[in-house]
C-alpha cells in the first residue's frame, strides 16, 4: 500500500493552449463576422444576432441512424438564445476591386429607431426613393449586398436600451433579386424564422468569457515543476537555448486569457420558439432573468458570458449535415436558483 501512495499519478489532460490561432484580446464586446458564405435560393438574411441567456436539457429522440442510441430517448444540454427582431435600417453594396471588396453605396432609412441615435447619426435623405433608384443603377457592378441592421435590447429584460449595429450578409441567386428583397424589407423587423429554421446547422461568433492576466499554468495546461525548483513551480522550465538568441513562438508564455472572438461550426438548430414560458426556469436564468421574446435552443454550449450578444451565422461547413427536424418532447424547467 505504501508504494502504491509514493508512486507517480499518471495524469493525462487534454492541451489547453491551441497554436491555431493568436491569443488576443477582442476589441470590443460586439463580434465582428469577418465573412459569409456563398447561398443560391430564394433571398434571406444570411446572420442573426441574439442574447445568450443561459443552458438547459432537453429530451430528444436520437435521428442518427448509425448511432447505437437510433430512434430511443436521450437527454442533450442546450443553449437557450433570445432573439428580439432586428431592423433592417440601411443597405450596403459592394464592388470588387484588385485590393478587396470597397463600398460602392450606402441607403439609410429616413426613420431609424429612436435608440439607435444614442449610437450614432445617420443622414436624411430627401427622397428616399431616387437614392434607392440610383443604387439600383449600380447593380451591374455590385458584387455583394449586405443588410444594415441593429438589435432592440430595450425588449428583453435586462437594463441596457442602446442598440448594436450589426452588417450582415444577404443571400440570394444574384444581386437583382437581393436588392428587391433588400428594399422590400428596408425598415422593417425580421425575425429569427426569417433566418434559419429547425433541424439547421448555424455558426455560432461571439467573445468568450474575459479571465484576464493568467500564467503559463492555467493558460497553456503545462505540468508544474517539482516541489523544490528555486524559481517556482507554476513556470515553464526553459524557456529556449542560448543559440539561436531569440523566443520561439511554441513557449507558453504568461499573458491575456478569455474575451477572444471565437467561432463553433455546425450549431444543431433543436427549436425556434415563440412562447417563452416553455423554456422559462422557475425564477428565470441566475444572471439573466426571463426570456420574454422569441428564441432558438441550440444543441451544447455557445461561447461567451450570459447577457452577451451572440452573432448566429449561415454554417460554413454544414453542406455536409442532413437538416432532420429534431423531436424534442420536454425542456427542462428546472429552477436553476437551487
């Protein structure tokens, strides 16, 4: 017994630190959708923002045909995402030139929400109709389209009114009939239905939860050193040889944790719903309150902090995913406050 308890635990945990990607503080608490993809079919909009309001459970029945647990009951964490409706205030175009893609024209509408001056001061146009007119010109050199939209908070339950501009993607089979859809719906709210529906697969972008200044320990995962090293144990042993003088970028070193901008793929859409109530914990969310608006219940976790936006995105990678309609026969409303 006694040389069992002296002997080394072999501990085995999963790399904590990615060297796919720079760990940088995000600029601001807003995510920036850096692109869009390519979408044939009738027009919609190709990206929704919403507020995370906290994780529940729901059983489902398992639709994997190839999964040992095919067409039996089982129990899936899920991500609860009140999505107020948007406005669709301004239109944006595009043109492609040898150094990217650069504004061709803007059209705002003469009647924007009474929060969004809090943001920012757009112009009035005097006749809304010929800008739109000579925008429509233009459509021989656009390339792409893209929505000017910003979120409502002052409907949800949380203090914050100001609102966020957002310019998201419109998907269409060419531009003409992106601009038409586009100048339909200019002023006007869309919903979540408008974007996605059950059984797809979205991308999920937003900014995870900020840790602030961490060591190499918590930040990389590495193994602390033993017990009597003189320079501490919490610390990476060597940090490079003499030759060549200088720091490899495979060191961990200490620095920012939490708050980057990060992307998940290939978010299984479980519901869209309207009614709150059905999602709604006795006492409502710990951190967030009650949902008050529509939703959508995503399969697992979405990155960031309760009361933060969440930027849901057309899935890159879901061409390869069969959208099933999930049966989801209860969500759990549990009170969380226990």
């Amino acid at each position: 017994m006694a040389g069992e308890s002296m002997t080394r635990r072999n501990y085995r945990a999963p790399r904590r630190s990615s060297l796919g990607y720079r760990r940088k503080r995000a600029k601001t608490s807003k995510p920036k959708v850096r692109a869009f993809p390519k979408y044939t079919g009738s027009p919609k909009i190709l990206g929704f923002p919403g507020f995370k309001a906290g994780m529940t459970r729901v059983i489902t029945r398992e639709t994997n045909k190839r999964s040992h647990l095919s067409n039996t009951q089982k129990i899936e964490a899920v991500t609860i995402i009140e999505t107020p409706p948007i406005v669709l205030f301004g239109i944006r175009t595009y043109k492609m030139t040898p150094y990217g893609l650069k504004i061709l024209s803007d059209v705002i509408t003469n009647s924007p929400n009474k929060h969004l001056k809090k943001v920012k001061r757009f112009p009035t146009f005097e006749n809304l109709d010929e800008q739109i007119a000579k925008m429509k010109e233009t459509i021989d050199r656009t390339h792409e389209i893209r929505a000017l939209v910003h979120t409502q908070p002052d409907l949800t339950g949380f203090e914050t009114k100001k609102p966020q501009i957002f310019e998201i993607g419109i998907g269409a089979t060419n531009p003409e009939e992106a601009m038409d859809w586009a100048t339909d719906k200019l002023g006007q709210e869309l919903q979540i239905e408008d974007f996605t529906k059950e059984g797809a697969y979205v991308d999920t972008i937003g900014i995870t939860i900020g840790k602030g200044f961490a060591g190499t320990v918590k930040r990389h995962g590495h193994t602390k050193l033993p017990r009597k090293t003189k320079d501490g144990v919490r610390r990476v042993g060597s940090i490079g040889p003499w030759t060549p003088a200088r720091l490899r970028w495979l060191i961990p070193r200490y620095g920012q944790l939490g708050f980057f901008r990060r992307t998940e793929y290939n978010k299984r859409v479980m519901k869209l719903g309207v009614n709150a109530d059905e999602v709604n914990p006795e006492g409502g969310f710990i951190k967030y309150g009650l949902v008050k608006n529509r939703y959508i219940v995503l399969k697992g976790s979405v990155p960031g902090p309760k009361k933060r936006v969440v930027v849901l995105r057309q899935g890159f990678r879901s061409h390869t995913k069969k959208e099933i309609e999930p049966q989801v026969s209860h969500i759990s409303t549990i009170s969380q406050q226990r």
